[in-house]
C-alpha cells in the first residue's frame, strides 16, 4: 500500500510542473500571435470584401484603422462602397484592465449601438465572419498546444481554445501558428455539436518590415458560402486623429479625412 502511494505522490509532482509548463508554452505562443496581429505601430489600410453564396458575388469596400496606445487597443471599420452600405461602422476597443467593448453604426437606424458579447457573434453585415471572428485575440486558459507539424506549406504550432458548450457560439477553434511569423495560417472553427463549422485561411506579405495579412478567406462548410478580405494600400506609422476612434463619431466616420493615405 505504501508503495503505491509513494507512486501516486511521484506521479502527481512530475505531472503538475508537466502540465505547468506546457500551459505556459501555449500562453506564449497565443500572446506572439496576438502580438503579431496586433502590432504597436499605428497603421490604416484598404479592405476589398467579397462574399460568395449560391453562384453570386456581392463586393463592397471598407476602410480599416488600428490604434495602439497606453490605455489600450482600438479599431475602427468602415464601408465607403458602394453607396447602399456607405457608412456602415464598427468599432472594437481592448482597454487594459477592462472588457473588451464593440459599437456598431448602421446609417438606416441613425443611431449608435454597444454590443453584447452575445451580439458580437452576429454575422458581420450578412458575411460569413462574426464580429467576434474579426476582433482582438483573447488571452484565456482555454488554450492549449496540440503539437507542431507543416501545414500549408509551413512549420507550425497547432493549438486549440475550447469553450464549455452551454456558452460557446464554437465549441473550439484549432489555429496552425507559423513558427517563422507568429501569424495564423489557418483557423477552423467547430460548432456546439463538435462539426467543422468554417475555415480561416491567411495569405501574408511583408510590409514595411512587417509581416501583414493581405488575403483572409472565410468559408462555411455548412451554408456552402464564401468571404474573401483582400487588404491592400498598407500604411504604417500614420498619425491618426482621436475622433476616428470616437464610439459617437461613428456616423462621421466614412468621410473622415484619414482615409486618404490608404489610396
């Protein structure tokens, strides 16, 4: 009997620092690839949005901003064509030490709204991606490292976030990490039931010395659609005013002049 729970003691100190530092390894990765998503410099950008269903294209055109400062991160969307959905706005705000918030502005109901973080996975202006699917990385316990193997053509870390099902709009979204930039290669997304839901696919460039995502695809598997984000006139380090970032501005913010260094 004794020697057994000596076993079970042993067992128990090797696995607890084993689990320890496989978390720990995990947590890592998820905040470089957090941070490669979310770079420090200022930047502003051109997004083609193109969504595919049933054999018919619909295409539209945004602006993006990001903002990183000491109170946090920030990031403003806005669609500027066609005229239909001109000045349809959304804004995601991570500030430190607090939850992450997101507006959304619809110029027909002229009026600003704050979403839920259940609202936040309604599909984003009727495409394939979740306003949640194009928020910040979070950083929670959920994660944890499947292993690393090449995957697209890359050497990368495969981990996984989980979430418990009775308040998971996905029951876990596997990401493969490329170990040379820390971006996501690909994410695929499962529903409640544990069924491949949708897939994430990244194509990456190199701009101004940073490695930027420059064609982001979003299938569903099981609505048999399509979202392609084509990112284009990158612009880093450009100095963006207060307002663009401003939840009450957002009605403004098609015509704001920061959109002129993204032609």
């Amino acid at each position: 009997m004794q020697f057994f729970v000596i076993l079970l003691v042993l067992c128990f100190t090797i696995a607890v620092p084993t689990r320890v530092k496989a978390q720990s390894q995990v947590m890592d990765i998820v905040t470089k690839m957090k941070a490669a998503l979310e770079p420090a410099r200022p930047s502003i950008r051109k997004v083609d949005v193109t969504f595919t269903s049933q054999g018919e294209t619909v295409t539209s055109v945004a602006r993006e901003a990001y903002r990183q400062s000491a109170d946090g991160k920030k990031l403003v969307m806005v669609f500027v064509e066609p005229a239909d959905i001109k000045g349809n706005a959304y804004l995601m705000s991570e500030p430190k030490g607090k939850p992450s918030a997101l507006w959304m502005y619809m110029p027909f109901l002229r009026r600003i709204r704050e979403l839920t973080p259940v609202d936040a996975y309604q599909h984003f202006l009727g495409t394939d991606f979740s306003y949640a699917d194009l928020g910040f990385v979070r950083l929670n316990s959920n994660y944890r490292l499947v292993g690393e193997e090449d995957h697209g053509g890359k050497k990368t870390y495969k981990i996984e976030e989980s979430s418990a099902k009775e308040r998971a709009y996905y029951s876990r979204v596997v990401t493969w990490v490329a170990k040379d930039t820390m971006l996501p290669v690909q994410r695929d997304y499962y529903d409640v039931a544990g069924q491949l839901w949708k897939t994430e696919t990244f194509e990456i460039e190199t701009i101004d010395g940073t490695p930027t995502p420059i064609h982001i695809q979003m299938k569903d598997l099981e609505n048999q659609s399509s979202t392609d984000l084509r990112i284009s006139a990158v612009n880093y380090d450009v100095k963006l005013p207060d307002d663009l970032f401003d939840p009450l501005k957002l009605p403004a913010a098609a015509d704001s002049p920061a959109w002129q260094a993204s032609h």
